[in-house]
C-alpha cells in the first residue's frame, strides 16, 4: 500500500475576517493524482500555495513526506519545496530574459549542479528540442507551458503541483498537456492539480471540491 | 543539439549568464544607474586629485595675497635701518624656488606739490611679484635704476588731483634734494600704499640721504613644505643684525583658507555621494518593483534568500565599479578642466585617489542596494505570482 506523502490536519487560512481555507482534513497517497476543483473564490489556490509551501497556513498541521512544516524556518520551506515540489503555474511563469534551456537550467542551479544535457532531455520530453534557445517571448502559450513542465520535473521531484495548468492554452496544447501529465502520474508522481477543466479532472484518481473554503466532495 | 548533452554548466557560469542577461534586458536601468555613479565618481575623482594637489598648488596661489615674512634690523640692536646688501644675503637664504617675491623697503617723508606724503623706495620687480593684487592704472615701473619715474597710491593720486603722466616734484628738505618725477601708474592698493609714492630703491636712498641702507624687506615664501618658523630662525641666527619673522597674519590665514576650501570639498564630496546615493537606491526600488514577479517565480522554484540577495548585490555591484572605473577616467579629465582654470596648470595622478573614489563609490552603490534588497528579500510568492 503506497504511504501518505501528504496529509493536513484542519489546516486553515484567515486573512483578518475572511477565511480562504477552512479546516481542511485530506491525505494524499504517492503516485497519487488528485485534482482540487470548485468555482473561483473556493480557496484552491490558497490549498495549492499552502500545500506548495509558498504560503503559510494560519492554523493546522501541514506534513509533508512524513515532515512536519510547521516549525521549518523559510530557509527550511524552500529547501523542502526545491527538493520535493515541481510546479506549474497557469502563467507560466518563465525569466523573460532566459532562453527555454536557460528557464530549466534556472531551477537546476537553485537545486545543485546545472546539467545542460539533462535540461536538453527535459525540454525534449515535452517535446521542444528545437526550441531550446527561444525566449519566452518567442513561444506560443502552449510551448512555454511545456518549458514550465520541463522546468517543474528536471530535479526529479516527487510531487508535481500545478495551479491550472490548461487554464491559457488552446484546446491542441491542451491536449498536449494533458498526455504530459498522464505520463507523469504512470512514472509514479504524485500530481496535485488545481483545475477548472472536469476532462481534465477526469483522468485524476480523485477530485477533492472545494466550496467556501471548505472541502464538499472528496471521491 | 547531441553536441551539448552532458555539457556542464558551473554554477559561477550559470550566475554570470543570468547576471548579465538580467542587466542586458534592463539598459536603461542600468545606464542610469552607472551614469548617477559614473558622475558621482567622477565628481570625487577631480575634488580628490585636486585636494591631492591643493596644498602645493593653492600656497602658491595664495601667495598673489602678500607678503608672509618679514626681514627687518634686530630690535635689540636699535636700528631703525640695516644695510641692502646684508638683507640681500638673507633673502639668499631661502631657497628660491619657494620665493614668490621680495624686495626691500626704504621709508622718509617728502614734500609733494600739494602737502607731504610718504615716499617708499623699493625694488619694483620684486614689488610686483609681491604684490600681485594690485590695481594698477598706468603701468608698473619695471627698470630698477629709473630714476625719472614713480607710482602713487590712488588716495594720494586724488587727493594732489595727479594722473598718470603728470609730473609730481619731490622735495626732502633735510637733504634739500629736489625732483621732477613722472608717474607711470596709480596703484590701488587697498592699504597704507594708497597714501604712498614709490620710487625705485636707489633713489629713494639718494633722495632720503639713507644710501645703502632700507627699513626693513618684506618676502613673500610658498609655505607648502617650508618650516617658516625654521627659516625664521636660521636667518636670525645666521644674521645677529636681523630680526627675521613670518607674518603670522597672512601665514595663519593662509592655512584657514587652505582647511576652509579643503573641508568645502569634503562637503561637497559627501553632499555629491549622498545624491548618488539616492538616485542609485531610487533606480534599483524601481528595478525590484519591475522584478517582483520574477523575484517571486526564484524563490518558488527553490531560490533562497541569500541567492537573491547575491544577485541584487552582484547586479549593483557590477554596475558600481564600471561606474566608477568611467568615473575615474572622467574625473581626471575634470580635475585637468579644473586645474587649467583654477590654477593655471596640470593636477597629476596621484594613486592615493584609486581608493579614495572607489571605496566610497561602491559603498554608497552597495548602501543604496540595501533598501531595495530588502524588498527583494521580502517578496512573497503567493502573492505575487497569483496577479495578473
């Protein structure tokens, strides 16, 4: 049986008055591929930062690979995140002024050593070998998705959190996406994945629905 | 492409590439940034390299404001008067690249056609090195032995309503020596001088009936590097006769204007640091605010504080010294503008102005990377990846 490489405890986030996330109790299994839906303003997002530890919750226990977060310096939580964590943001997110191979190198040499070989091999998996050294600002929003997967994989991380990853392409790249990410869950990654897209959501082991800011459905 | 594969990449090389593409992106940014250095750096560079070469250069300017020694018959002995010749070898001693001018002084008072008036005899070549100042109309006397010739003060000049090319008779009763004598030229003095007619030394002495003889002789002597009150007393010790002593008027003032300027250029060396200061730190709030995003995106893909912090700082860092590197190169042209115009001559390098300029020049650059450093650090991804 696979180990819960991810649990919270009635983890929640309150900004004065408001309440993004309310108490939220979920566990996710390795190899897992779980998407998080629900209309805009349920707190999916906020799950994903809090989960991706770019945010920190206000109450609650967040552990991560068997690791408590609650007590970890910032230091501590990036490490963790560069370690552990892919991501994939729905703007992309590329260094403007970086080639594609240059964006992928980037997290190899927050990570450790910086292997242009092994960032070849990421962007070739997703299938832009030959545009290596464009810009962003010379790639369609479908290639520069797929150099922000090339990016979020190249330190093999085990969990892969992407905040809709669909969510500014066309329905070709989409797709494109889509067998990305499949392949991803058959290596054996564990995909946490905040979408709108229920064709998406259907291919994920689970979806977890938010609503106010607090978990409706979990099947 | 199969070429690259298993290329390694260092990480120095990786931050150089990112270092330099991050700048290259920004040019205006940048050229701002290194131009607020540049200038500030320069600015320094010139003061330095002046206030390097001021003490020489200004003791020698201040020496157009009169005479600072003073050479006159020792007051134990109770002359009143001292031969020429023994003053000579005194004004020998000093050695003659710090003397800007001397010349001996004869005094008597004289009948002019109007009324009486002091008449001084001296040597106008060296008066005219001594007294730079003066506001002649006319001309200077410029031949030692003319004795057909004379300058008066303005205020004597007026008052016996004489102008230049009238002739004035000279009268001294004791010697019943009588006189006509041209002026050449009115000397405004702003002193005593005004009330005075000057004739050359030798007629002087045979109009006063004091041949071979003179009062007292005044010097004027580049301080810079010269023991004034050593010279003093090697002088009178050399010549029992003689009582030899700086004016301590002229000599202290000297040095309080030469700490005055000194300290004004420090001034504005700082108040120009400050402004740098500010520009630059100004320049790089705006960078970091342009940046936000991408400082957020580093630190979610695993970039820590200190990585950041590095980059910033290498960023300024890099910028700085090039700036400053401009700077020096621009401020000694400067200091050369400076040095005709001021001083009428070249400023040389002198090393001692390399750290002078580059160690405040990049701290300040570094003092102004603090604050938006700062703000850097401080980024939260969350929030700033979420926007739009």
């Amino acid at each position: 049986m696979a180990k819960i490489v991810l649990e919270t405890k009635v983890l929640t986030k309150r900004y004065g008055s408001v309440t993004p996330l309310d108490s939220i109790d979920m566990q996710v299994k390795g190899g897992e591929w779980v998407a998080i839906m629900g209309p805009s303003g349920s707190g999916k997002t906020t799950m994903l930062n809090l989960l991706s530890l770019l945010d920190s919750p206000t109450e609650g226990e967040y552990i991560l690979d068997g690791v408590g977060t609650a007590t970890l310096t910032e230091k501590e939580r990036v490490a963790v995140r560069r370690e552990k964590i892919g991501l994939v943001f729905q703007q992309f997110h590329l260094v403007s002024y970086l080639t594609a191979l240059e964006n992928v190198m980037l997290a190899q040499y927050y990570h450790s050593m910086v292997d242009k070989g092994d960032a070849m091999e990421a962007l070739e998996r997703v299938g832009l070998e030959h545009r290596t050294d464009h810009l962003p600002s010379q790639l369609s929003g479908g290639e520069q998705q797929r150099v922000c997967i090339a990016r979020a994989l190249i330190n093999q991380p085990a969990i892969i959190m992407a905040d809709e990853p669909t969510g500014n392409l066309d329905e070709a790249n989409e797709e494109v996406v889509l067998e990305l990410f499949k392949e991803l869950h058959r290596e054996g990654r564990t995909i946490i994945m905040v979408t709108h897209n229920p064709e998406l959501a259907e291919f994920a082991d689970r979806v977890v629905r938010l609503h106010h800011g607090k978990v409706v459905k979990d099947a | 492409m199969a070429g690259d594969k298993g290329a390694k990449i260092t990480k120095r090389e990786m931050f150089l590439r990112i270092l330099l593409k991050s700048l290259k992106v920004r040019k205006n940014r940048v050229f701002i940034t290194f131009f607020s250095i540049m200038i500030g750096a320069a600015i320094i560079t010139a003061l330095a390299s002046v206030y390097f070469d001021i003490s020489a250069k200004m003791s020698r300017e201040l020496r157009a404001y009169g005479a600072n020694f003073f050479i006159g018959p020792a007051s134990a002995s109770g002359n009143r008067t001292v031969d020429t010749g023994t003053i000579g070898e005194a004004v020998k001693m000093v050695p003659p690249e710090k003397l800007a001018g001397a010349s001996p002084y004869v005094y008597g008072v004289v009948r002019l056609d109007l009324g009486n008036a002091v008449l001084a005899g001296v040597d106008f070549a060296g008066l005219k090195r001594l007294s730079p100042y003066w506001q002649v109309e006319g001309k200077w006397i410029t031949v030692d032995f003319d004795d057909e010739s004379c300058m008066i003060g303005k205020t004597l000049a007026k008052n016996m309503e004489l102008k230049v090319g009238d002739s004035v008779t000279v009268i001294r009763n004791e010697t019943g020596f009588q006189k006509s004598l041209i002026i050449k030229g009115i000397a405004e003095t702003g002193q005593a001088e005004d009330e005075q007619i000057f004739v050359s030394l030798p007629l002087a002495q045979k109009i006063l009936g004091m041949e071979g003889k003179a009062n007292h002789a005044m010097l004027s002597i580049v301080t810079e590097g010269t023991d004034i009150d050593a010279l003093a007393a090697t002088v009178a010790g050399k010549f029992p006769v003689l009582d030899a002593k700086p004016i301590r008027k002229v000599s202290s003032s000297e040095g309080k204007i030469l700490e005055k300027i000194k300290g004004l250029m420090a001034i504005v060396a700082v108040i120009i640091l400050t402004i740098t200061t500010l520009c630059v730190m100004t320049t790089l709030i705006t960078v970091v605010s342009e940046r936000t995003r991408e400082i957020g995106l580093m630190k979610a893909i695993g970039a820590d504080d200190r990585e950041i912090v590095r980059q910033f700082i290498a960023e300024t860092l890099l910028i700085g010294v090039a700036g400053v590197a401009a700077g020096l190169v621009v401020g000694f042209i400067l200091a050369q503008v400076l040095g005709q115009a001021v001083f009428g001559s070249s400023i040389s390098f002198r090393m001692i102005v390399l750290p002078v300029t580059l160690i405040p020049s990049v701290a300040a650059s570094l003092l102004a990377a603090v604050l938006p450093v700062r703000m850097a650090v401080r980024v939260v991804p969350a929030q700033v990846l979420k926007e739009d």
